[in-house]
C-alpha cells in the first residue's frame, strides 16, 4: 500500500504536477488542503485532501477554510463590480460617500488611497484597545471615522493588514444600502455559480468550515504571537530576535524593517487570543480578513478576471474597469509595514511563484499559507486554501509552489498546442491514479 497522502478530486493530464505538489505538500502538514486552477476558461484542476480538524477528519469536497487575507481579493472585487457599475469611482474622495469619514485630517483620502493601501489607516493597534473589537462593524467603523492618518495620505505605502476591509466594506455599503456579505453573495457568489464564498457566513454552512490548526510548539506556535506585541516603543525581545535574521537577509538588498509599523498594523492587543477560526468570527464581516473559501470559488472568480472579466457567458466586470483595477499603482516615496514591492494594484498586489514573477499576474495571499491569483497572459486562475501552518501576510512556500507548478504547466500546455477541446476531458486523481 502506497504511503503517499491520498488526494481526491481531477486533473487534467497537462496539469499533473499540481497534483503532485499538492500530494507533497499535505504530507509535511497535520491539516489539509484543496487546489483549483482554472485555464481559458475550464477547470483543470479541483483537487483536496489531508485532514479538516485535528482530530484526523478527512478534508471533503465541499470543504471551506478561513483563508485570512486572501480575503482582501475578494472584497476589493467586489467594490470594482460597483466602480464598473458607475457607483464608486476610485479618484473620488472617501467623504463623498461617506460623510462621516471627514474626521482628524481625513477630508482629501480618495478611494484610490485606500485600494493602494495609501490612506495612512493600517494603525490599528492605536484605534482600538483590543482584537475583540473587530467582530463588532459598528464600532470598527466609529474608530476608524476619528482616526487620524499615520502620514499624509498618498507619501507611503503602508499595508492595511486588518483595516482595509472595513474602508472598503463602508465605502461599498454605503453607496448600496446592502451588508457586506449579501454584497459578496450578489455581486460575486450568486451570478458566478459559487458554492463556498464568505466573508460572514450564515451558520447553516459554518459546518464546511475546516478548523486551523496552528504550530505547537516554538517560535510560530499561535500563543507565542501574543509575545510580540510592543511594550510602550520598545520591541520585546522575541520580537527584536526573529526580526534581526530577517534583517540580515534584508540588508543584503537594502531593506529596512519598521516593526512599529509592523505591529500597529498586524497587532492589535489580544490578537494572540483572537479565534478567526471560531463560529462567533466566521459568522461577521472582516473582510480583509475572514473570508470562508473553497479553492474551486476563489479560482473560478478569478478565472473571470483572468479573462478580460467574464466566463460562462457571466461579465463579472468590463474590461475598462478590469484594466482600470489591476494596473500598477504608483509607488509612494516610503513604504512602512511590508518593506517590499508588493506591485500594488487597487487591492490586488503582484505574485510570486517559485518559476519567477508572471508580470501581468495579480490576487491576494494570506497569511496561514492561502492564496489566488489570475494571470491573464496565460488566461490562468489559480487557488489554494489550507488550515494548518502560519507562513506570512502573504501567504508562505506552499502557495508559491503551487502557483509555480500551475504556470509551468500552462507553459508546457502552450509549447506543445494542446487543443483546447482537450480541456473537457479532465483525469481523475484518486489516491490510486494520481501520481
């Protein structure tokens, strides 16, 4: 008998070595994933496997995982449905549709500001007094109306880790009169066919959701998080320690750190003993955050994208807004919390894989491992949920190795001309016939 993770699901021949990936990457975790990757327009690959809890459950076809920033992706999409639409426009100030918003210095943030992560928000460690407050929209919404920017809007570029998604969620609720997540039902999940797409889920489908499973030991273990949040100005020691060999690294390319940045973003007090796996945040809205996704959701939205907005006979978005939304934003003279070029688009940044950096590629990763993007050169989508393993705010190896497996794939696919009638006849990767 084979000692190889069994995996369930199909795949396309010309995309085998996604499976392979995958079947490799749920053998080093406890958890379990799911992988879909979409080209021209047909799903390729819809593959799962691994446990869903830790008490050895199997992952099953329509299990869904909180998938952290990643999130990110789906909220902005949403807004650019309603900027196609006539009703946002991104050059137009916050205020205009939310009049409250004109508070501490706020009055000239456009929404452009708050899509290229430039409105001076992240600091959410200095509006609210504990973690807990992200699961009531209201409160989030008066903190952030008297907030004051942490720069002048527009001079930085400073990562919204937990705040973007209530600037974005109020400006689209706002301009629509709908909660959140019927937005995300409605504007994404209903015209696209989607069968695991939340961000706040109602509890009949709180049941899908895979538990997380978090390191229990060392540095990366979930508690010891709670560690590295900052003493007045000071960085505690367990902070300054890993902070330094990234720092060593970094200086290699001329990269500096700055872990106040980091903290008031990532860090609100409490954070180490905030569930966003618990039935109590998965049933709200924090949508830079919190979404409940399967993999086959997350790619077949971005199948759409990456094919000028539209599959199926379904236009998600036309392909002005679509151009519009994943341009290039123009760097800020200073970038604070993420000290790379992540290539900002308006709430999409660039991709990495382990084949090298697709120039027109875009999505969102998330920190546990999750992630999507589309590339529209090769009219590939590509997602990948997980429950287990923290990685970074975007995402960690796991996501890069999938992404790389896919775009090699699509690549080889291309060299050899496959037809593209070939596409409807996907193989079946069972424990037994995948490799």
């Amino acid at each position: 008998m084979s000692s190889r993770p069994p995996i369930d699901g199909f795949v396309h021949p010309d995309f085998i070595p996604v499976a392979q990936t995958l079947r490799s990457i749920i053998g080093r975790y406890p958890g379990g994933a799911a992988v879909c990757v979409y080209q021209r327009g047909a799903c390729v690959v819809d593959l799962w496997g691994g446990c869903r809890d830790e008490f050895g459950s199997p992952w099953l076809h329509d299990t869904m995982s909180p998938s952290f920033s990643t999130t990110k992706g789906v909220a902005s999409t949403v807004l650019h449905v309603l900027a196609d639409r006539g009703l946002v426009d991104y050059d137009r100030r916050v205020v205009e549709y939310w009049p409250e918003f004109a508070q501490a210095g706020k009055e000239q943030i456009t929404v452009r500001h708050v899509l290229a992560h430039q409105s001076g928000l992240h600091h959410i460690r200095r509006m609210v007094d504990r973690a807990e407050r992200m699961l009531d929209w209201d409160y989030m919404i008066r903190a952030i109306e008297r907030a004051a920017p942490a720069y002048e809007p527009g001079t930085r570029t400073g990562y919204h880790g937990l705040t973007y998604g209530y600037l974005v969620g109020e400006i689209v609720q706002r301009v629509t009169g709908r909660r959140f997540p019927e937005l995300v039902r409605e504007l994404i999940a209903e015209p696209l066919g989607l069968d695991g797409m939340y961000i706040g889920a109602p509890p009949d489908q709180l049941h899908r959701a895979a538990k997380l499973i978090w390191p229990e030991r060392g540095f990366l273990a979930w508690p010891s998080l709670g560690r590295l949040h900052w003493n007045g100005h000071e960085a505690p020691e367990l902070l300054a320690w890993p902070a330094w060999l990234v720092q060593a690294g970094l200086d290699l390319f001329g990269v500096r750190l700055d872990l106040a940045s980091i903290a008031d973003a990532l860090m609100p007090r409490g954070i180490s003993h905030f569930d966003f796996g618990a039935a109590e945040t998965l049933s709200v809205a924090i949508p830079a955050a919190n979404g409940l996704f399967t993999a086959r959701s997350l790619a077949r939205m971005y199948a759409a994208l990456a094919q000028g907005g539209a599959i199926d006979g379904v236009r998600l978005l036309s392909p002005e807004t679509l151009a519009c939304a994943t341009e290039v934003q123009s760097p800020a003279p200073r970038r604070i919390v993420i000290p790379f070029d992540m290539r900002w688009r308006l709430g999409y940044h660039g991709v990495l894989t382990t084949r090298g950096v697709p120039r027109r590629a875009f999505g969102h990763f998330g920190f546990g491992g999750s992630g999507a993007f589309a590339d529209p050169r090769r009219e590939l989508a590509v997602a990948l949920i997980v429950n287990s393993g923290l990685g970074t705010p975007f995402g960690d190896m796991r996501i890069l190795r999938i992404g790389g497996a896919a775009l090699a794939c699509a690549d080889a696919r291309h060299r050899s001309q496959v037809a593209p009638s070939a596409l409807s006849s996907p193989a079946p990767a069972t424990a037994t016939s995948a490799p």
